[in-house]
C-alpha cells in the first residue's frame, strides 16, 4: 500500500523526474490534511494510525529526502523512521511532544551516517 498522497510522486518518478526539496509525512488521522496532500501537491503524504508501516511501499522515495511531523515518538515512529532509512537520502523526523517538552526538536540521518539528535540552539 502506497501512503496517502503519494501516488502522484510516484507517477513523477516513473516517469524520471522528481520533486525539488524534500518530502514531507505527516503522521495525523486528519481527514483535511489528507484531502489536500491529494489535492494539492505532489511531495506530501500522510500515514494515518491505521496504516501498516511494515506493509507500506516507499518506493516513490527512493533516493529523496524526507521530512516526517510525527506527534510522539514511540515503536511505530521508530520502525517508520527505520523503513525510510531503507530508500531514502536524509530523513528528518520532527517529534511535536519533545519540543513542547523543551527536548530536542527530533532526530535526523543522512545516507551513510548515524541517526542523531536535533539539539536546541540556546
């Protein structure tokens, strides 16, 4: 199963081209931020709390950067982050509970490298 919203990026990369920047994931139940991820771009997806992570296909990642917005970081966050290591170029994941906590703002990873902290800048 493709997450919702990136079919569209994954009709660009068939046809050899790709996106500028990163793509975003946003982890919501949402149904308006869904309905434009569809709507209106081509670099947005959405993983609802139903979806599988393991059954998720990611292909129309492979070699992009990719930003996630995720509310908590728990088991699901880290295999989704674990997953997007697999094919993608630099992850980025954005964890809304530390940085109302006053934590790190999330972790990042380059292709290569190890996955570390995003430390506040005091």
């Amino acid at each position: 199963m493709t997450p919702h919203g990136l079919n569209s990026l994954l009709a660009m990369r068939m046809r050899g081209q790709r996106p500028d920047g990163y793509v975003q994931i946003t982890l919501t139940d949402d149904p308006h931020q869904a309905r434009h991820v569809t709507t209106y771009t081509e670099s947005e997806a959405v993983i609802r709390s139903t979806d599988n992570v393991e059954t998720l296909d990611f292909r129309a990642l492979f070699g992009m950067p990719v930003i996630v917005i995720a509310l908590q970081f728990g088991p699901r966050e880290n295999r989704l982050l674990s997953r997007l290591m697999e094919v993608a170029s630099e992850v980025v994941l954005y964890v809304v509970e530390w940085i109302e906590q006053g934590g790190e703002f999330g972790v990042t990873w380059q292709k290569g490298g190890e996955v570390r902290a995003i430390e506040r800048v005091s």
